[in-house]
C-alpha cells in the first residue's frame, strides 16, 4: 500500500534528524506501484470542444468540470478508491453562460 503523509513526514523527520532529507527516489519508492500507474485520459470539453477518441476498454466519466455535481463527484471518488482505471471528460453544465 501507498505511504500515508504521516509516515513520509515521520520519515522525513527521522532522517533529517540524522542526515539529509529523503531522495526524490526514495519517496517514490515509498508511493508503491499504484504510483506508477498510467493516469486516466482527462480531457476539458470547454478547453478542447473537438470530440475526444473514447477508450472500448475501460469507462469514460463525464464529470462536471467544477465539482459541483454530487454524483458524478461520487462516481469518480468510487472509481478511485476501487482503483478502476477510467477516461475523463470535464464538462461544463452550467448552460454555457
């Protein structure tokens, strides 16, 4: 499992007591292989209005592109605790002002 913040701080705190802070490598070695992963697609449909290219092997979420929205804001919270690797369209629902 990945480092909790408290363990890299008291880790950091350890070794800067008895030498230097720890490396960019060692942090990342504490993040564990979820780390490593390739991120979802995140694409803002107001920023690039072209029609994106959708994955045929895993979901794409349509997300309110402020985080107004309840429930794709829980569907998105879902797919990453769950570690279900996605796409992400931002959209703007606001009418379009």
């Amino acid at each position: 499992p990945p480092a909790s913040p408290s363990s890299l701080a008291a880790s950091a705190s350890s070794s800067s007591a008895s030498s230097a802070p720890p490396s960019w490598s060692e942090i990342e070695k504490s993040l564990g292989p979820s780390y490593l992963e390739p991120r979802p697609s995140s694409i803002d449909s107001v920023l690039d209005p072209s029609t994106p290219s959708f994955s045929t092997d895993r979901p794409t979420l349509f997300r309110e592109r402020h985080g107004w929205c309840p429930y794709s804001e829980r569907v998105w919270l879902a797919l990453e605790a769950k570690g279900v690797p996605y796409d992400e369209v931002r959209i703007d629902n606001t009418g379009g002002g």
